[in-house]
C-alpha cells in the first residue's frame, strides 16, 4: 500500500518501535499522531522523517484533519481503561470521514483471559465479564468494531497480541526487576503459557497488515511462533540477570493469595479512585504528597546486586492470571491470510532483549553477557 | 516552567516582601495570562525588550527555551537587570563569554539555575567527596533517564537547531554535569555517543569521562527507565546518591548500605548571616532557596551559587563531547537496520 501512514498514539512502546522500523526503512510518509507534546520525546530523535500531530484520540474532530490523507492508520493508543471505547469509536469514525481505506487496531489477547477452551479461535468472542478494566474496555472495543466490520468502508483489521516483551517494553521490565531484586515468583511452578510475542514481530504483523495489497479485514491472534511456558521465559533472562532459577518460589494457581498491595492496586482501579486522586491531589499539602509517593515507592536497594530471595512473593493479580494461560492461541489465520512466520526466534529475542538491558545497565557484567549469547 | 515550578517559590517571596514580580513575558500572552492570576499586579507583555524599557525591574528570570537564553541575559542585564538565567546558559561557550561579558560590563549579579545545588543530598555527598570521608575516589557513574514526562508547552525542546540547545543532552546534560563538575572538577570527555537521526534530537546519551579526581560513566535517557542515581566509589567507602529524590543518599563503609540522615540546610532569608535556615524536600524549596541565594547575591553582595563563569565549564563540556560524537550502538536492532540506522545518524550530514 503506497501513502502515509499514520500511527495514533506514536508515543508508547509500540508505537516507537513501529516508527522507527518504518523511518529505518526509508518510509518517509510516517505520521505520529499525540495527545501532548511531551509524547515526542521519544520520537525526536528520528528527526522530520516523522511528522507529528497532535490530536486527542477520543475527540473525532481534532482526529479527522490529523488522518486526512492517510492509506492507514494504526490505532496504538493505551491510555486508561475508560478512554478505550471513546477512542476506538472515535479513531474508526474519524478514519472514515477522512475517506482513509484501512485501519489496524491493536487489541489484546487478555480479552481470553487464561485461554481455558482449546477451541477458542481468532472470531470467538471475547469475554465480557472480567475482573480486570482494561480487559473489559478491549473486549467492549472488539464487539464495536465486529459490528462495525461490514458497515463502514474503511477495512479494520483487528490484531490481538498476548505479551508483548522485549526492548523497551513495560511488562518486560517488570519481570526483569523482580528477577534483579529477587522477588519473583512462578505460579503453578511456571508452567502456564506465555502467550506473547515480541516487539519486534508485532511490528513485522503490523507492517504485513499496512503493505498488503488484498482486503485485510478481519481479527487476528498473533504471536511469536514457539510453544513457550512462563518458566522457560524466567529462565531465559535470569541466567544472564544472576538470577538462580532453584530459587523461584512457586505459587498456587488455586486461589489468589491477597494482600495489602494487591487489595491497594484493585483499588486504585476502580473509576471512583481516579476522581478521588485528582481530589485529594489538589488539596493535600506538598510535603505529604511527597512522603505518600515515597512509601508507595517502598525500599530503594542500593546495593549492586541483591543476594537474598523472597520466599513469600508478593503477588500481582494481573500475573497470576497472565501465568493461568492453559492454552496457545492459534495463529494460523493470520498465517495463512497473508503467508507470514514471525522473523524472530525466542532465543533471539532473548538476545536482543539482553543486550538492551546491558545498555541501560542491568546487566551487571555487559562484556560477558554478550559473549555469552553471541 | 515559570507557572510549574516558580510559581509558588516567588508567591512566597512576595508575602515576605523579598520580591515583586512586575513583568511577565511570553511570546503568547495567553500563557502568561494564566500565571497573571496569581501576580494581579505584574504587566504582561509579549517582548522581553518591551518589558525592560518599562524601567521596573531589577531582577529578570530568564525561563525560556534554551536557544534564547543567551540573547535575553545579555539582553537584560544592559538594561541593568541583575539575572538569573535557567540552566544551561546558553548554547556555545561563546554565547556564555557574551552573557559574562554583559555582566561584568554592568556590574550586575549573574546567576544560573542549577537547582540540584539546593537538593540537600546533593550538597551532604560533596560534603563527604570534599572532606574526603569516602577516601581516594575510584570512579562514578551517573545514570538518569525514564519515559520524557514533563508537560512542556512547546516543541522547542524537541526541534534540532545547527547551533545546538534541544535535545536530551541540553535539557538533562547541564544538571548532571554541572553537578559533576561540582563534585569532582572540570572532565576532559573521553568519548560520546547518542542515538538522533539526522534533523532529530538525542533521546540517549552515554559518556565517558576522566574528571581531575577519577574517571566515570554518564548515561542519560528519555525513553528508558534508568537506575536514576550516582554511584561514587571510593577507597574507604562507596556513595549511592537518588538523582531523583533530593533528600536521599546512601553510604556504605564495610557490610551494606545505610541511608544517611540528611540535614543540609541553605539561607532562608537576607540577614548576614542568616537567621533562618531551610533544609528543602521539595522541588519548589529548592527553587525557594536558589531565588534567596539570588537575592542575597544583589542585596549582600555574596557569591550566587552558580557564577556565569562557572556556568560556562558546563557548557564548555557539552561542546567538547559533541565534536566526540558517534551513534550509541544498538545491537538489538535488524542488522540492515543497524546500518541504516549508522548512515542516517547525525554525524553523518
């Protein structure tokens, strides 16, 4: 497909890592579309192959001149669990009163919650009974845009990621600190399915959905290639993170074992919090908003390396499900619409991921990692 | 930034009579408009040099983008404003010889904003580099990055201009090596790279550095969460420094780390010597106490906390490490792009 394309909300993790790929493949007709200026900082760099508009993805009209022009738009906003429908509805609207033929929506596998049913395929429908929000807001969203799929003329292709790991990504980091800080755990003994895929090959599926010639409407599971376990994941960053795998405390998938930070986090997401913290936010006094953040941020270990392991983890509620998944989603839709494989092998994405974290300094010794894994 | 970060620091001054504020200038006047709200009394105007020829002032603050810092000190101070200019002063060494040269011209206080000189930390570290509590030191590192998320107004900050100014390495540059520099001496830069594309802006940056005390590591970030502290190790002691708390500093002697008890306080008024100290935990009594060294600066005439020429070695660093400049490897990138990636870098146009 020949035209510009336009990425709304840029700014994320994804949305970086598609930027650059496209700008590093000479595609000079890429628009990052933001809410706030402060997003293009992690655009910049790539300097005025980008251009750049801002444009509040839950308000139709400022969208509609940002995607005019557009062969297609790739909706990877992920704000707040409330701003998913708004947006996703007035991402399609716009898209079509700027005449653009394709949108890519980024949903997520999390819609499946663990994945129960062996027989769940790329049009089952969602769950709309979860626990979680922003489950609950993509599902909501997926059934919109199923809806939607044979009434507007702009072609929606829907992809639905699991995990997404690797270099820069969020949900990465937090695995890698609690292995540098000893603190991780493995529910079921790690042996659920880490329904994920990297960075790098989403992108390579966004690019496939951008460029094809054919109608890619449609909604599509996409993941890496390989049958991988939470375990065989952990296991893959611990050695080179120092982390001693016969150390990882396993925890039952039975029954979520609760505690004050979890009941803190379920808290903090229901909406009525949100109220309340921008109330209390613009009343409370600097100084005890100050010394609240700190004990929120808990312990800071200053040592280089820590050498004792928890034994009784703290667990996240959005983990201990992740790490229920019973089933792989099937890939083969997507495979077979538009004969892809993902371009990367687990072993390296490992690889890159390591030598990224040798970069930001994780990796205590970076000379020896990367002998290791080249 | 003025309505972020100044406001309340100079409202305080207000009440307490230190201050007036009796100009606002911004190329929007709408945006000063807001921050008039809480200065009824200061006039809003739309051109520095309109404001000056008003004849009320004898302090500007110099808040402005980068670019137009050095025009507008030089500017301000031949209207015989005493100035405090925000970090870093400006783009070149040439530019800060401009803005000294006004100052000494004039006689006139000029002072540079670097407030993590006013984060209690900060000061108790030097205080044991200084006094050599942690021995012969050995080496540094200093790291400090996470996803951009201050709420700036423009895209100046984000926009190449050839002279230099935008970009990672002038926003967060001047505070780590100002306070380096602080620390340990003018370095010489042993090598630099960063990651912007030709016509971009840095969003990465690591440095190697020999400081006249030891050799140390820089590395700065806007799009990746960095262990945000510096690492100072010594022959009778290793330091840990929270580059972003101001009141959090760690030493370690023999088994483990201890956070020390941090009670370094600043003047708090203009009385010689001060009758009121403070010993900030806020970002905004920080700011607090640099305006007060300020003023103390014009009204007792003591040293302002950053002189322009000091100010200057900082900037002196930043030029030197950019004629060092090379692409940051990226080893987690396509091979092919890993090529286009070192033909596009901005040392290459």
């Amino acid at each position: 497909m020949i035209g510009t394309i336009t990425i709304v909300g840029a700014a994320g993790f994804v949305g970086r890592r598609l930027v650059e790929s496209l700008v590093l493949d000479d595609r000079t007709d890429v628009r990052a579309v933001v809410r706030a200026h402060r997003s293009l900082a992690g655009l910049a760099r790539l300097g005025p192959a980008v251009s750049v508009w801002l444009a509040d993805a839950e308000d139709r009209a400022s969208l509609v001149p940002a995607l005019q022009g557009s062969s297609v738009v790739v909706n990877l906003t992920n704000g707040p669990p409330a701003g998913i429908m708004p947006s996703t509805r007035s991402i399609l609207e716009a898209c079509v009163a700027a005449d653009v033929p394709r949108l890519i929506h980024i949903s997520s596998a999390v819609v499946y919650d663990e994945v129960l049913s062996p027989t769940l395929d790329d049009d089952s429908p969602p769950l709309t009974q979860h626990w979680m929000p922003y489950a609950k807001a993509k599902a909501s969203a997926e059934i919109w845009l199923r809806e939607q799929l044979a009434v507007v003329p702009c072609q929606i292709a829907v992809l639905r990621p699991g995990f997404v790991w690797g270099v820069r990504s969020p949900h990465t980091m937090s695995v890698i600190n609690s292995l540098l800080e000893k603190r991780a755990y493995l529910i079921r003994d790690g042996q659920g399915v880490f329904n994920s895929i990297y960075i790098d090959n989403l992108v390579a599926c966004i690019r496939t959905c951008i460029d094809h010639p054919d109608d890619v409407r449609g909604f599509y599971n996409v993941a890496d290639r390989e049958f991988v376990t939470w375990r065989d994941f952990y296991s893959a960053l611990a050695e080179p993170l120092g982390y001693d795998m016969s150390q990882m405390p396993s925890v039952s998938g039975d029954r979520f074992p609760w505690s004050v930070r979890a009941a803190l986090e379920y808290v903090q997401l229901l909406p009525v919090m949100n109220d309340l913290y921008y109330w209390l936010r613009g009343r409370l006094p600097d100084r005890v908003k100050s010394r609240m953040k700190k004990l929120l941020l808990g312990r800071y270990e200053y040592g280089r390396e820590v050498t004792s392991y928890v034994t009784q983890p703290t667990v996240d509620r959005e983990v201990w499900h992740l790490q229920k998944v019973v089933h792989k989603l099937p890939t083969t839709k997507f495979a077979g619409k538009f004969g892809f494989t993902p371009p990367l092998t687990f072993e390296e994405g490992i690889r890159r991921t390591v030598h990224w974290l040798a970069f930001l300094g994780s990796v205590p010794s970076p000379t020896t990692v990367l002998t290791q894994h080249e | 930034m003025a309505q972020k970060l100044y406001r309340k620091p100079l409202q305080k001054l207000e009440q307490q009579g230190v201050l007036q504020v009796t100009a606002l200038v911004d190329r929007h006047a709408s945006h000063a408009g807001s921050l008039h709200t809480f200065f009824p009394h200061a006039v809003v105007y739309e051109d520095l040099r309109r404001a000056l020829e008003g004849g009320q002032s004898d302090l500007s603050l110099i808040l402005s983008p980068t670019q137009l810092h050095a025009e507008q000190s030089v500017l301000a101070l031949r209207y015989n404003n005493h100035v405090l200019c925000e970090k870093p002063m400006a783009v070149s060494v040439a530019q800060c010889d401009e803005v000294i040269s006004a100052a000494n011209e004039m006689g006139r206080v000029l002072a540079v904003g670097m407030i993590r000189r006013f984060f209690p930390a900060f000061a108790h570290l030097r205080e044991l580099v200084v006094s050599g509590e942690l021995g012969e030191i050995h080496s540094f590192s200093y790291r400090e990055g996470k996803v951009f998320d201050w709420d700036v107004k423009t895209l100046a900050g984000f926009t190449r201009h050839p002279e230099g100014g935008s970009g990672l390495f002038f926003d967060i540059g001047p505070h780590a090596l100002d306070y380096l520099i602080w620390l340990f001496g003018v370095p010489e830069v042993i090598s630099y790279a960063d990651d912007a594309l030709v016509g971009g802006v840095e969003g990465n940056v690591v440095m190697e550095l020999t400081s006249p005390v030891s050799p140390g590591s820089v590395q700065l970030s806007w799009d990746s969460p960095l262990r945000n502290e510096l690492r100072v190790i010594g022959s009778a002691g290793e330091a840990v420094l929270r580059i972003d708390e101001s009141d959090r500093l760690a030493l370690s002697k023999s088994a483990g780390f201890k956070e020390v008890a941090i009670d370094h306080a600043y003047p708090a008024d203009l009385h010689q010597p001060a009758r009121q100290r403070m010993s900030p935990r806020l970002y905004t009594e920080s700011l607090y106490c640099q305006l007060i060294q300020v003023a103390r600066a014009i009204q007792l005439g003591e040293p302002p906390a950053v002189s322009g020429e000091e100010a200057k070695e900082c900037v002196r660093v930043i030029e030197s490490a950019r004629r060092r400049a090379r692409p940051i490897d990226m080893p987690w990138l396509d091979c092919d792009e890993q090529e286009a990636y070192q033909a596009l870098h901005w040392t290459k146009a």
